[in-house]
C-alpha cells in the first residue's frame, strides 16, 4: 500500500510538473499585444520585394510592380520583406522607391502600420 501510494503521489508530481511547464512555454511563445515597433527600410512591392529590375529606378519599378500587387517594406539589411497592412497600403505609394520608418505593430513578418516617414 506504501509502495502504491508513493508511486501515485510521484506520478501526480511529474504531471503537475509538465502541466505548468507546458504552460509557461505557451505563455512565453505569445507575442506582447499593442507593442509597437519602428522599423527601417524601403517601401518596395511584393513581386520585387529585394531587388529591382535593372534599368528602372526604384520609385517607377515600385509604382509599376504595385500596381497589380501590394506594397511592402524590404529590410535590406537583414534580407527580410514585410508585408503592409490596408493602412500600409493607402500611405506607402507617396514613399515608393525610398528609405522610410515604418512604425506598427508586428506580427510574424506583417506589420498593421500607424506611420509611415521618410528616414535619413
């Protein structure tokens, strides 16, 4: 009965254990809600993202690519393209082609845009 009662109460540890563990991890893997983060690249469209076609400066090749997709941030610093959200879309024409910040909050690699402006 000893022995029995042992292993339940170990059993019941190591569940209660995994539980909380579990649970933690969960927490900690959620992204913080309403943070808003600024950051710095080009406006840019979907279909070039990083690079532009040669022969064509970056504002046209934006304007013209956009027209049949969406606008996007490309950091091409750390090679990564985030993609705009509808608010993104209706500010980012005027800075087609150039370095911009972009503040919103960011999800993944979407950002839902508060501000766009023209960085140095």
């Amino acid at each position: 009965m000893r022995k029995l009662t042992t292993r339940l109460l170990i059993a019941s540890f190591v569940i209660t254990l995994a539980i909380t563990s579990s649970t933690t991890l969960a927490q900690k893997s959620k992204r913080t809600p309403g943070v808003e983060k600024t950051l710095t690249g080009y406006i840019s469209d979907a279909s070039c993202g990083l690079k532009h076609m040669e022969g064509m400066n970056e504002k046209d090749c934006t304007l013209m690519c956009a027209r049949n997709g969406k606008f996007v941030l490309a950091d091409r610093d750390k090679k990564v393209v985030y993609q705009l959200d509808d608010a993104g879309q209706k500010k980012a024409p005027e800075f087609a082609g150039q370095k911009v910040k972009v503040t919103g909050r960011l999800s993944g690699k979407r950002i839902r845009v508060t501000a766009i402006e023209a960085a140095s």
